[in-house]
C-alpha cells in the first residue's frame, strides 16, 4: 500500500455515493462499486468499504454543509435492495498494515463524528434508514446517525459481530455509542455484540439499538414523511444557495505539498516536517455578502481547507516523519481581523460553518499521532485561530527579543476572545482551559490580555508558551529538541501524547479516540485477530480463527 | 514464571518492607532484598519492585487499615541511603509474559488506588519523603501519595524516563496522575516525561510535581513535623486497637481452591471457574464490641477476604480460565442482616472499614479481565453486598419458578440502601447507575423496592438480571452462553468488557484503568519496546532499542 492516498475528490469523481437534493431533504446512497477498491486485493462486496468509500463520504459531509446549507435532514440509505452495509472490508483489514488499520479507523471516526455532530453544529440532521443487514461498521455509520430507523422483515438486523467473528472490536465508535449514546443496558449490550446475526425489529427498538421499527411496506413513505417532519421543525434558518469548494490548488513532490496558504516542507532524514501557514494578503471581508463571493477563495477557509488536507496526506502518506514543526508567518492583525469578521457574523450560515470547520481541523490537530511543535518566529502571525494552534501543540518555542540580521517584526501573539471556548477539544474545554486545568485562574488572566500582541516575556508570564529562546540558545534548542524526538519509540510517543493531550473530564468523543481505540489498537497486535491462524486471516475460509486462550 | 503466586503474607514474612508504628503516625519503610525476588532471573536493585514486593506493600497498606486504626498518617520512605525507588525492575518486565506484565501492573495499580484513597476512606494519610533517585514506578508510588516532600540535594530528582528510557509508558498511573491529580500543564507534562535524569528541587515544585522542597539538612525534622501536623488535624477518629488479620483457611488443589466460605470449581476443560460465595451460618454481631470480638473471624469480613484472594489467585494463576461464574447458596435475610448491622454502624471504624474493603473488593471484581456471569439459583443469597455481584457481571441469569426435585428455597434478589451508592464502581457511578445510564427512573423504581425478596419475575420486570429461565431452559441457555463464551478470543472479550463495563463519565481512577493501561499494553505488544532490539531487551546493555521508525 504505498501509493499517494488522495483525500480530495468531488461528485463527478464519486464511485459510490449517490446524493438526492429535494430541498431541505437530502438522500445519501451508499452503492459500494465493489471493483473500485483504493487498493489491491479485495473487493467491496456487500456495501463493505475501504478509506476510498470513507473519503468519498466524508466530502458528502463537507459538501452538504458548504454547498448544501438549504438541506436540514440527510436520510442515509443504501442503494442496494438486501444490505444496508456490512461494514469494513475484512479482506482489506486481514492485508492492511497495522499503520494503516489504525489511520483507516480515526479517518473514519472522525467522519462519523461529523455527520453525527452536523445537527448541533449545523442544523442538518442525519437519519439512518436501514434496510437490509447492517452490520459492524454499517450499524456505526447507522450509530453516528442521530435517528435510526429500522425496517421489519426477515432479512434486516442489526448487528456488532466483530467480536465473534473476527476478534477484534466495533471500533469505529461501536462499543461506546452503544453503552454511552443509544445508552444500552451493559448486559443486554454484552449479547448484542455476541451475536453474529444481530438483532431485528421490535427487540432491536425495545433495546434501545434502534429509534423507530417499521413495516416493509410501509417503510419509504414513513421515511419520507420523518424527514420531512425533523426538516420542518429544524431551528436551522432557511438559505438559499451555499458556496462551491472549488479544488485546492496543490502539487505533491519529494519535498513535501504545497498549497498557496500552507506550505509542508519535509525532512526525511531528521523525520519531521514543517508546516507553515501564510497569513492573508487581503483585507477582511467587509460583509456576509463579500464573504459569500470570495467563497472557496476567502482566507480563513482557504486555510482551513489546505491545512486540513495537509493533515490527512501526511497523517496517511508519510507515517515516517514522526515530528510536525508548525510555523506561521504574516501580519497578525490581518488574521485576527478575518476571524473577527466570522465570529462577528457568526449567525450567519457560512460564518458559522467556517468556524465549526476550524473546529474540526483543529480537533484532527489534537488527535493526530505525531509529536507536535510550534515555532513562534518574528513575523510570525499567531493570532486567535492560529494561536489555538499553539494551544494544541506539545510544545511551543517563543524568539525573545531582537535577532541579529532578522528585521521582521517581533515575535508575538495575539488571543482572541475564540481562544476562550469557540473550538472546543473532544473532552469539551477549551485548549486553555486543558492547558491550565489545574490553575483555572491562569484562564481568566490570559482573558483579560485578549487582543493584545503579547511579547516573549508575556506570554512566558502566562503560560503560553513552553519556553522563550533568545538568539544565542533558539538554534541549539529547538535543533536538540528535534533531535531528542527523533530517536525516541514512535509507540511510545504515540501513548505518551494520547494521555497528556486530553487532561481531566472525557466524553463519548474522547472515549472513542481514547478508551476504544487504544483498546482496539492491542487487538489489532495480538495474533489471535492478525495472526496467520488469527481470525481476520482466515475469515471467508470457513475455517474459524485459532486463538491462544490465555486471558492477559 | 509458573510457580503459584501467592497475594497471602504477613508481616513476619515480609522482605522488603518495614513499619515502624509511632502513635497516630507511621512510617513504612521500602527495604528491597535484591535477593528475594519473586521469580529467577533478575535482582532487585535499587529498591526496584516486582510483583512480591507490591505483594507485600499491599499487605501493609491493609493491616495499617485493620490492624492499625491509630494510625493518622503513614509516611512512606527508603530505606536505602541514595535511591527513593527505581521503579519496576526492567529485568523483570523484559522477561515477563505478557499476560504476567499486564497483570503485574493491574495489581500495583490497584495498591496505589488503595493508599490513595486511604485518606478519603479511613482518614490515613500518606506522605512521601523522598530522598534519592525517585525514577519511574518509583515516582509513580509517590504520585499516589497524598502529600511529596522531597529533600533538595544533587542526588534526589523525580522522573518519569520510561519513555526516553525504555520505550513504554508510565503506566501504573504515571501519566494520568500527572496530568489530573498534580495537574502540571500539558507541555511541562510532555518536557518532564521526556527527560531521563528528571526534575530537581524548585523545578519540581514550581512545575506541581512535589508539594515541598526541603533542604536536605532539615529533611527529617520537616517530615516528622508535617507528619504530625497532618495527624493532629485529621478528621479521623481516635482509635485504641484494631483487629488482627489472622492467616485465611485456604486449599490450593488441582480443583480449585477452598475456603471457609468461598469455593472456587475450576473447569479447565471448559476454561471457567464457578466461584461459590456461602451465606453466614449465624446471626449478625449485636454490637460494635461483638464485632470486634469476632474480628477476622466476622462473616462480612471473613467473606470479602476470601474473595479478594480468590480474584488475585485467579487472575494471576489461572490465566486460562475465561469465564467466572459466580454463584451464591444461603440465606438472604441473614447476608442482609450481617451488612445492615455494619451500615447502621458506619461511624464505628471497623464498620467503615469492612464496608471500604467491600468497596475495593467488589472494584477489582470490575477490571478483572475475565467474563463474569452470575447464577441466581434457588437457595442463593442474592441480598445487599452480594446483590452487587448482579450489577458488577457481565450477565446473570435466574431461575424462575420451581424446579422439578429442587426443594431449595425459591430464587430471589434483595437490595439494600447499599446497592444505591455505598459501593461506588471507579467511574463514581453505582453499579445500579451505570446500568441503567439511559433510565434513571429505572434506579428509583428499584429503590422503591429496598428490602423486598424479588422472585424472577419481578427482578426481570425491574431489570435486575439479564435473563430470567424456567426448569425448562436452564440447562441449555447456560451451556450454549458459557460454551459460546470459551470460544470467542479473549483478547476481544477483554477489550470489549473493558469498554462495556464503564459506560458514561470517567474518573481518574477509570482513566488509568482504561486510557493509560490500553495504550501501555498496545505497547507491550511492540517490537519497539519488547522485540528482540526493543528497549526492555536491550536495556542495560549499553546499547540503545532500535526501532521501527513508523508512526501508527
């Protein structure tokens, strides 16, 4: 699996997704070309899916909310008449690395969570019409769905057969929206997910697994009719016509991507790479109107947009650089007046939507397994949205005072009342809020410097910043810190950031990421699942897994 | 490592600890014998611990609570001259299985909850005075600690250098407590788990990672001092004398293992162990005085220490055994009157300290990594105390109506006031409350039932059980459910109950247990750490882990 894996595509690109737009009523058909894997190996049989079906689905997601804001319910359903989805391929998991098991499912939580999160966030309510067997990753992509409709017949279910069938864990979210949003009896969740066959009809609703049980015959026209109904009553504003996002301007090359805000530039012999975003040449947008004409082109978009998919290439593409350097240069003002701009409008849709994206880019920032650094540098530009950033990393370096032969100007940054809860983390804090859980004080007095270009000494007074460098040590520094981080266990890395990153309270969101994940990442080492007797190998032979029976 | 590991010790067989008791305060001394390890193959150096070593500390922090009431504060110290405690012996992880390291490290964290929350439940403090190099699980034993003094010379330092080190994670609570007890902000949290030689003097306070810095001259007498301050401001009640935890009865056969009151029928062919608990023969203590009389010899008492070693014993002793069983036979009424006597007397120290050990016990029942069911039999004593085994299992199953040639006594199930909050799981919910997370009215409709014997019927109607089978479907529902059982891979069934168990908010406690201990035990799976160039093989070779640069 080493070819480029591309997380850009639009609807003339789509293998298998179909969308219907009928007003405030969007369909997503899920029809799996079964021959259109992303790889060799295997086919997509059942309505089964690889990373290529979930980044086609994940652009559903983007577009429907940019470029579909009039749609208020989405009914997801398959386009196949006796499977709704049998959820990952198993022959793609049985020969994927174990790296890419593990980007391949974050990808795909982080998809759910965004159609799951689409109602609160946007207005757009996702409503899972199953019909047909639904299992494993088929019943998650149903769990992240915030209404979950079930037809009655013989052949519809259910199901979460991981366990028995393959050893390993619904892990896309399964386990924890079973017990923490449908909020399954633990006991009756225990035989649930010990079932292969799954669950039917009224037994699935009484359970809870479920919303709602409908007739066969009756099932399209109730469908129809629910959709209709949560699109009638959804506080989502009506809006006529929303924004194209038009394609990312971008070349890929042996020294890393190159976009016209963000630039990656990668060193594979110290294995890190530098990512630095561009402040905007241009003036905030001095109406919603404007804003809605530069579209695709307006800054904080724009930046979203390429650091996110900066994001993805490197998280799945270049597993070796085990070391993010995030630089920023530009004028902060300009930044903070572009996101001041969205966050003075921010009921107006696409204000909105810019900002719940920076929300989600930033919370791929947070759960990416890669150590993370920021540089602030003379002219550099971190000012509200971008200082997040700084918030988000596992350290930050500050320039203290002049440097000799830099004349850009000094190193600051700026807060923006958005630093104070506008892009939440998973665990519900904001990055300051985490960053000073134990001194909730050092919160407000940061707040009370908000619009202030905070010089080395000051942001080192509060706690902004690991450590401020002058000339004579920021080069030896940050080189043996890069070094240091270099030569240490990725693995350990890896654990060592999924435990500081996310101090205190958790959510259904942290458990997944955190509790499930971690979990499902062992199994996924242990020969009874990936072993050549294991059971992912030898599913479809008809030969059952042979496990080790010690319990560990 | 096949010898039987036994958790029974005392005093008189200890070899690494020491206590001296001196009034309200006593100091526990770490003393490790390089030469009495567990296992062959590796000294204990340094005050480095294996599983005996905890063995033996778990002992102390129990009799301190049983046998030592007196005692307000404990101060826990070395007692070597240049080292605190070097942690977990490496030897002994590298050439432990991974089942035992595992387990290892689920027992050490269980002790450092119990001193931990010895200050909370029975008004004993402790403190660390850390003199020396205080590197890894070392440190890890003082984050449990409730107050870290560290003297300020050149040889004592905290560290947590499992990372840059060994390529694994602290994990018997290192990171977790760091982040959300001592609650150091993230990037020093990074900075400090990334140093090998630690953090000193000022550092270490300022940072949060100590609460007092004293100068080495003064060390002493500012312990003693802080000891006695903590004594004479403690909450806790004066208490002459305690009890005597006298040696269990026990048998060890190929069968099983024998108690008093608890059987343990182990199956191997079946891989499961039926774990039989008996009602108390007699009549509840009168008194206070007559439960102290009768001591170790209590039915409450007697009952959860058997168990408790029953657990340890299976856990670590039986790893082939998936499936826990738990059946009790007696009378109910007297099981309820036995546990009423001791939470209408919850202000008496040996009350409170019985009902605390319950607590602990029915914890570790929790993060035991087997399946648990429970029988309801005719003739069983499902009242109180015992009734939470219901709650804690995987599934129960109960008989409903007579059973041809059974002239037991009908099947029931009686809750006590304790089943609404007295024995907390680790995510601070009860039991009741964590299994009906999506109903709460279901928690009110059963309190409302306090103390009524509910036949099948309505303990189903009520959700008290999973299943409720007549004489006719017993037998096979209970075959096929533990045949189904013994065939799944354990390695999914433990990550499964780990997520299934806890629904809802996480503590501490529960994030240790969940977050930290499933990215540790993924680690303990990788090459990087335990593979043959991995860190814990090379360590102390001279040559550094080589690893496998990728990241997951």
């Amino acid at each position: 699996m080493s070819k480029v894996i591309d997380f850009q595509t639009d609807p003339s690109g789509y293998h298998h997704w179909k969308v219907d737009y009928d007003g405030p009523v969007a369909t997503v058909y899920m029809d799996v070309d079964e021959d259109a894997g992303l790889f060799e190996g295997y086919k997509l049989k059942l309505n089964s899916y690889d990373l290529g079906v979930d980044i086609e689905l994940a652009d559903v997601v983007q577009r429907m909310r940019f470029e579909h804001p009039e749609v208020k319910t989405v009914v997801m359903q398959s386009g196949k008449d006796l499977v709704f989805c049998a959820g990952a391929n198993i022959r793609m998991l049985g020969g994927a690395a174990h790296s890419h098991k593990v980007n391949f499912c974050k990808f795909t939580n982080e998809t759910r969570n965004t159609f799951e999160a689409a109602e609160a966030d946007s207005g757009q309510k996702w409503i899972a019409a199953v019909k047909g067997a639904c299992a494993g990753g088929g019943y998650e992509l149903a769990l992240a769905c915030n209404y979950i409709m079930l037809t009655d017949d013989s052949t519809t279910s259910v199901a979460l057969p991981e366990v028995p069938l393959l050893a390993v864990l619904p892990g896309t979210g399964g386990l924890t929206r079973v017990t923490d949003k449908r909020k399954v009896r633990r006991d009756r969740a225990d035989i649930f997910c010990s079932i292969e066959e799954g669950i039917k009809g009224k037994r699935a609703k009484d359970w809870r697994l479920v919303d709602e049980v409908v007739p066969n015959s009756k099932f399209a026209d109730t469908v129809a009719e629910r959709a209709r109904e949560f699109a009638s009553s959804s506080p989502k504003a009506d809006v006529e016509k929303g924004i194209a996002l038009t394609p990312l301007n971008r070349t890929i090359d042996d020294k890393g991507v190159h976009y016209d805000l963000v630039e990656v530039e990668i060193d594979r012999a110290g294995r890190k790479a530098t990512i630095t975003l561009s402040g905007p040449e241009t003036d905030a947008p001095a109406s919603t109107d404007e804003l809605v004409a530069l579209g695709a082109e307006g800054y904080m978009l724009k930046l979203a947009r390429e650091l996110d998919d900066a994001i993805l290439h490197m998280r799945l593409n270049e597993m070796d650089i085990g070391l993010w350097v995030f630089r920023t240069q530009g004028d902060p003002e300009k930044v903070a007046a572009h996101e001041a701009m969205l966050l003075d409008s921010d009921d107006f849709w696409l204000s909105n939507e810019i900002l719940q994206y920076w929300k989600r880019v930033l919370k791929r920032v947070d759960v990416t397994s890669r150590s993370l650094a920021a540089l602030v540098e003379h002219g550099s530009c971190y000012a509200g949205v971008l200082a997040e950033l700084l918030f988000a990393v596992d350290r930050s370096y500050m320039m203290e005072d002049e440097f000799e032969g830099d004349n850009r100007p000094i190193a600051t940054i700026t807060l923006s009342q958005s630093n104070f809860g506008r892009y939440p983390m998973g665990n519900d804090l904001s990055r300051l809020e985490t960053r000073f859980y134990g001194e909730p004080e050092s919160v407000t007095k940061a707040q009370a410097h908000t619009g202030e270009a905070l010089e080395a000494g000051e942001a080192d007074d509060l706690g902004l910043v690991t450590m401020v460098l002058d000339d004579i040590d920021w080069d030896d520094e940050i080189r043996i810190f890069m070094e240091e981080r270099a030569s240490f266990s990725p693995d350990a890395m890896t654990g060592m950031e999924a435990n500081l990153r996310f101090a205190g309270p958790e959510t259904m969101e942290t458990r997944i990421f955190g509790r499930l994940t971690a979990w499902q990442n062992w199994i996924f080492n242990r020969p009874n699942a990936v072993g050549e007797t294991g059971a992912l190998q030898r599913y479809g032979t008809g030969v059952r897994g042979e496990y080790n029976m010690e319990r560990v």
